[in-house]
C-alpha cells in the first residue's frame, strides 16, 4: 500500500535559472538529464513517487517529454507534447528510481526547450 504525502508546492527544477544541478541549461534535442528529487521540496527520502506539474516553453521544434526512474527502460508514452513557441504544463505521477532520480528525455529532431518542475506532493 502506498501512502501520498502533500507538500506546499515546490519548484525543483527551472532551466531557466542559471546553469546548475536544477537549473539551466535548457535540455537538448534527443538529450536525457538526471534530476536528484528525493529530500528535495519536502520529498521524503524513501519517496517512491512523486506528483508533479510539468511545464515546457520557448520550444523551437516541435516535441515532447518522457519522463521515468533514472535507469530504467524508457516508457512508450509521453508526459507532454508540444510545438514550437508553446508553453505547455501538464500534471503526471512520476515514479522514482531506488535513489529518488528521475530522467526527463526532450525527443525532437533539434533545438531545445526549458522544463520546470514542480512538486505537490509524493508517495511513500
């Protein structure tokens, strides 16, 4: 059985931020980037999901996102899809892998986007 825990939103990641663990730069066409959520925004460390709002801007192509435990097989369906110019969010159920990661894949055939991340709350 799971139990969900609320948090006060918290924005984990923003590319837009300066260049960092959380922040920029924006993530790459075809690119996959690691993000560390367990003890973050109030995520308990033996998190085994967490629920999230999704939100891409500034695409120059059109895309979408996936997103996954880091290290575990790609999943065949997509977070959020998007066309150039948009900005777009969209709310997900992400699991985390056995470390509290996740990996976000921006698929596109160039450019690339920004990707904020904010928490609500997680599952134990």
């Amino acid at each position: 059985a799971s139990t969900f825990n609320t948090v006060t939103p918290c924005r984990v990641v923003d590319t837009r931020d300066a260049a960092g663990l959380y922040g920029g730069p924006a993530l790459a066409a075809s690119g996959t980037r690691n993000f560390h959520l367990a003890g973050q925004c109030g995520v308990s460390a033996s998190a085994r999901a967490v629920s999230v709002n999704v939100t891409v801007t500034q695409p120059v192509a059109p895309g979408d996102l996936r997103i996954y435990p880091a290290g575990a097989t790609l999943p065949p369906t997509t977070v959020i899809n998007f066309r150039p110019g948009q900005t777009r969010a969209n709310n997900a159920v992400v699991a985390l892998s056995a470390t509290g990661d996740i990996s976000v894949l921006f698929e596109a055939a160039f450019g690339g986007v920004h990707f904020v991340l904010d928490v609500n709350g997680y599952f134990e």
